[in-house]
C-alpha cells in the first residue's frame, strides 16, 4: 500500500491511518513505527546538517570534540596525579573512559533541552514531528562522541598495558546504545518540560554540575562503600562508565548487577521521557 | 494522482488555543493568585466548526483578514498541529511550504540548505538529489550558489526558498502567504510555475491577500472569518464577496 491512497487523519486525540484506530498500546507502537520510518530520511539529513553545520565556520572543526575531553583530561591527571597523588594505573586512561561519555551526556543534554525552541519552524511549519528533532538533536552529538572516541587512540601508545582486547568488547556497543537511550530520555524530559517553563535550562545546568561530582568520572567506583556505593546503582552514568572501563581496562564483562542496573535506569529514563513527551506532544507544536 | 476523488476533508474541526502564553505555576503568578483567586480561562477559537471537502486537482485560494485563521487551517492540513474537536483527514503526499527556507543552516551553502529544505518537506533522497539542478536554476543565484547563506540578502534566500517550495512534488501543496516576495520578474516566475503545477493536476490549496493572483490561479476559494467558514465556492464570487466586505470595513 502506497501513501498515496491512505487516509490520515488527524483528532483531538492523535493521527489515526487508514482505518487502524484500534487504541490499544501495540497499535498505538505500530504507528509510531511507521510514522518514525516515514520520517527517516528527515531525520538522517537533519542529523547530519546539526552534525555539519557545527563546525562549518570553525578553524579547527572536528578538532574540537577529541580536543575537549583530553584538555580535560590532562587538567586532571595533573590535579590528581601531582597535587593530589592517586592509586590508580594509566590514570589518563581511565579518565577518558570517564570524560568521553560524560561529554556526550552533557553536551547532548544542554543542546537538546532548547531544541524545540530553536527549531520551531520545523515543528510548526512541516509535518516532521517534533520527536524527529529530539532524535537528531542526540543523535548528532552521537556523532561527536565517535570523533570524541578518537582522542583515546593515542592514548594506547602511552599506555598500551591499561588496554585489554577481549570478547568483553563486543558488549561495547550495548553500553552505547543505553547511554544514548539515557541521553534521549533525559532531553525528551527537559526539552518538553522546557516549552513550558524556560528555566529549565538552568535547572539542568545545575543537575550537570551535581551529575558530574556523584559520577565516578574523576574517582573510582570502589571509593564508595556501603549505602553510597548502593545508591550509584541508580546512577545510570555511574553503572554506564564502569562498564565501559571494566570491558576497556579489564578486558571483562562487566559483573551482572551493574549492567543490569545500567540497562534498567537507563531504559526508565527513556521511557519517562516518551510518556511525558506523549502526553505534552500537543502543548509541544502549539506553544514552541 | 491524476485520477479524480477526495484528498482534503474537514469535519466539524475547531481548534482552540490558550491565549495565556505563560504557565499559571509561574512564581510571580504564584504570588498575584493569593489576591485574586479566581482565574479567567482565555480561550481563543482560532478555528471554528469548520467543514469542508476538497477534490484531487482543486486549486483552492484561502481568503481572509490577519488573524482569521488561515495558517491555522493550513497547519492543520499538514498535520502540524491535531484539532480540539472534529477530524482533519488528508490523503496523499501533502508538501507543506508555511514558511519560507525551513531548516535553512547559515553556514552552510545554497544546495547544502535545498537539499535539508526539501527533505523536512518530506522530498526523499533521489528526488531531492534530481531536484536540486531545477530547484538552483529557479533561485538564480549566480556566483551566490556556493557561498554560505549567511551572506545572502534577504530576496536571495526568499527566492532559494522559493525555488525548493516550487519544485517539491506532492499530491497537494500548501502554501502560505510567502509569495509576497522578491521583485516583479521572480513574482511572474512563481506565478509562470504555480500555473504549471495547476496544470498538472496537482491539488493546491494558497492562502493569500493577493486577490488578482488568486483569482487567475483558483477555481475555488474558501473564506474564513474569525475562525469560521464564512463562504465557500467559485474563485471569482467567493474573491468578490470579500472585496466587497473589504471595502466596507
């Protein structure tokens, strides 16, 4: 069936096509699907023209995001490595397996939080949904993450003992694919929620800083004992980054419950961040 | 679509916004509540109990005065935005052109910006690709072509809008008030190339103040007024009409 001879149609309570209007939540996924698939093609150029458009007018462009978390980087093996000496091997390593994902997470989040608002006409103008710009506001920070990615290579001429090539590394993309699901989920809050309330930004400015310190990204998991150490567990940053440097610097799977507890946050996050959307998709193209 | 049949109905819609731009939990509106406790729900009926049916190949103009609801009916048509009461159905590939250069990246060059334009329209990948020599060669950019957009004045970003907005193939075009731009030989130019669409068969429906171009474009015309459909029918009588009201004012 081609779209040329199906019927949208559109009702106070959401597009209807063809004559699936059954309300159930499988129909309900099913059209979403389609949607999400006839949108594709937007969403890919859209990503990329994001993706492009950001380092179009820059000197150095893609130096960019593998230049960010190694400044970073090296300011803190200094800080932690001279002034306040710590235990830890190929420290620098360690850090970037931290700094790479925390950047995505930060820079996607502060990016996407606007993202309705800077890309209004596309929401009120086309019939792209605005879910579309959600995705490819992540997605094209997913993008530079790769580049970012990148900046760990040289790393391993430095310190080619903290590297470990194993099987363990085929869960990497797994660990990817929550950390971008919790990207998504926590932009689709703030972004919804920013349409509304435009200090929203500032509330995840602030969320940033906090995520950043209770985040073992300059520390170690194991620093924390006992009930702290319980409640990183509902710290889907804090169970991402630890499975990527136990499959990175100890070349195994990361322990069960920390993976699964990685898995479940994240995958909340996301889901919160859907139902809020759906519920305020609405307010979302009528007050951009 | 060539073949004749119902591509456009609306039944019963309305659409009603909050005219109160701000949330009622803001902290200063917090604060002005504990003296004046009862609060004025303010309703604005941007459309009205609107009701209509339009054909493949109907060129329909949208006649009213700012504010009556044009663009919301046209949002509507496109799916941008879902009715508070009745249903908008549509069938086809709708190109929905409200706005001028949608997308449009600063930094980046004239087909860089067609090629994102005509995607969010919802061109795909190999039409967009054929498109763009046609979409280029009706901006007429000259040297311009390959310089970032951020350097163009406003009539060369109008008309690279326009060139996009012209060539996107679809069952039924929405336009919105954006021909009132660039100079007299780019206007002719749309209007040479709205005719050409016309004659193709393909659906339009124009919302505009230009009362001769949409009388030489359309057979049919619908005028809102405050929301509500105040008269449908042929182009000339329902443009007539109109003008007359117009005048009266």
């Amino acid at each position: 069936m081609t779209s040329a001879s199906v019927w949208r149609h559109r009702t106070p309570r959401g597009t209807i096509v063809g004559d699936d209007d059954a309300p159930s939540t499988q129909a309900e996924l099913r059209r979403f699907v389609e949607e999400l698939s006839s949108n594709l093609h937007a969403l890919e150029v859209f990503t990329l023209g994001r993706f492009r458009a950001t380092y179009r007018a820059q000197a150095l462009g893609l130096l960019w995001p593998m230049a960010n978390p190694t400044i970073l980087m090296i300011v803190m093996s200094v800080v932690f490595g001279v002034v306040f000496p710590s235990s830890i091997p190929a420290y620098p390593v360690f850090l970037m397996l931290g700094l790479v994902p925390w950047h995505f997470l930060s820079h996607a989040w502060t990016d996407g939080t606007t993202c309705f608002l800077h890309h209004a006409e596309i929401i009120k103008r086309t019939s792209v949904p605005a879910y579309v710009v959600v995705i490819g506001t992540v997605f094209s920070h997913v993008l530079n993450m790769g580049f970012a990615a990148l900046s760990i290579v040289p790393l391993i001429a430095f310190y080619p003992e903290a590297f470990h090539v194993s099987a363990a590394l085929l869960l990497l993309p797994v660990v990817v694919v929550l950390l971008v699901a919790l990207g998504l989920g926590l932009v689709l809050l703030s972004a919804v929620l920013n349409v509304v309330y435009r200090d929203v930004g500032y509330v995840v400015n602030s969320a940033l800083v906090v995520l950043f310190w209770v985040t073992p990204i300059v520390y170690p998991m194991g620093k924390l004992a006992g009930l702290s150490h319980k409640a990183m567990l509902l710290n889907p940053m804090a169970t991402l980054i630890q499975c990527v440097r136990v499959i990175v610097l100890e070349g195994a799977m990361p322990p069960p419950a920390i993976l699964g507890a990685a898995a479940v946050s994240s995958l909340a996050v996301l889901i919160s961040g859907a139902l809020l959307y759906r519920r305020f998709s609405g307010v979302v193209a009528d007050h951009v | 679509m060539s073949e004749g049949g119902l591509v456009v109905r609306f039944s019963g819609v309305s659409k009603v916004y909050r005219r109160k731009h701000f949330p009622s939990f803001l902290l200063r509106e917090l604060v002005a509540g504990l003296s004046t406790p009862e609060r004025v729900v303010d309703q604005h009926w941007a459309i009205r109990e609107v009701s209509f049916e339009i054909q493949a190949g109907e060129t329909v103009a949208i006649l009213g005065v700012n504010g009556s609801g044009k663009s919301t009916l046209l949002r509507l048509v496109a799916g941008a935005t879902h009715p508070s009461a009745g249903r908008v159905s549509v069938r086809g590939r709708v190109a929905p052109v409200l706005a001028l250069g949608v997308g449009f990246e600063p930094d980046m060059t004239a087909p860089e910006n067609a090629y994102i334009n005509a995607s969010l329209l919802g061109v795909g990948r190999e039409e967009a690709e054929l498109l763009l020599e046609r979409i280029l060669a009706f901006a007429d950019l000259g040297d311009f072509a390959d310089v970032p957009v951020r350097h163009y004045s406003s009539g060369m970003l109008a008309r690279l809008g326009f060139g996009v907005a012209m060539h996107v193939s679809a069952d039924v075009l929405l336009i919105d008030e954006v021909l009132a731009v660039g100079d007299g030989a780019f206007q002719n130019k749309c209007l040479a190339r709205m005719r050409e669409l016309r004659d193709e068969g393909r659906t339009l429906l124009f919302a505009t103040h230009e009362l001769g171009m949409a009388r030489e474009l359309c057979s049919r015309a619908l005028w809102i007024k405050n929301g509500e459909l105040a008269l449908d029918g042929p182009c000339a009588d329902v443009v007539d009409a109109y003008q007359t009201a117009l005048e009266m004012r």
